[in-house]
C-alpha cells in the first residue's frame, strides 16, 4: 500500500481569521479658520508621514472626550487655544498599519497666533487652495466638506 500524505491548505477565510486585528487609534482635528476664510494646515516633520500636511490636533487619552482632547493637542503643539464652534464629520480610515478615527471639529483660534512646536511648517490656505499641498489620506478626505 502507497503513503498518501495529505497536504491541507488553509482557506483564505480561515486565514484571515487568524491575522491579529488592525491596531485602531482615535484622535481629534481641529480645523481652524479665520475671519478671512481661510484654514490652518501643519506638515508633518516626523515618521512614515513626514511631509505629508495635516489638520493639527492628536490622540484621544483615555477617559477624555474628543474635545478635551483637541483643547489639550493644540495647547501641546501650537502653544495657543481655540474654540471649538461645531463638529464637521468623522473619518474612518484604514492605513496599511492601522485604523484610524478621526474627529473633526471646525475651531478658530482663542489665543495668540500658534507657535509651532511639533511640526515642520504651518500655512494658512484659502479654500481654493486647500489642494495645493500634499495632505495626508484621512485629511484629504475631509477638503470636499470645506
């Protein structure tokens, strides 16, 4: 009698089942204005997304809501305060090595003019030209919203 060796390959289906779940995190971004109509952007000056222009703000740390959280995250990297006047939308997005939820909230600024602490650059951008620079994924997203 031949040995038969059998050979059992894993489903697609069982395969993901087994990969360990998308590291998801939550922030809050302020989308400042001004009396001019314009919008706040800051360029990354770290990591995988360095370069790359976003809405400033930060993590959510637990037992915070997503405003005090934002209120925090601008007095860290910006050294000033705003006032945030309404929720826009909330981003979903998946990065290739996380999830990301993002809270956006249309501000203005409460304090001195921001001093940059953490980013590269910052601009003030018009609304037609909120497409001149190279915004991050979930960021680009929300320009249509503007």
């Amino acid at each position: 009698m031949a040995n038969i060796t059998l050979i059992k390959e894993k489903s697609p289906t069982l395969q993901s089942h087994n990969k360990a779940p998308m590291k998801r995190i939550e922030v809050a971004a302020a989308i400042i204005h001004d009396n001019q109509g314009r919008i706040f952007a800051t360029q990354r000056g770290y990591g995988d997304w360095k370069d790359y222009w976003e809405f400033p703000g930060g993590k959510i740390e637990p037992a915070e809501t997503p405003q005090q959280a934002l209120t925090r995250e601008i007095l860290e990297e910006l050294d000033t305060r705003i006032i945030i006047e309404r929720p826009v939308t909330t981003v979903e997005y998946d990065y290739p090595t996380f999830h990301l939820t993002m809270h956006c909230y249309l501000c203005k600024l409460a304090g001195p003019s921001p001093t940059l602490k953490e980013h590269e650059a910052a601009r003030w951008l018009p609304k037609d030209q909120l497409r001149s620079v190279r915004w991050l994924p979930a960021d680009l997203s929300i320009l249509d919203l503007l």
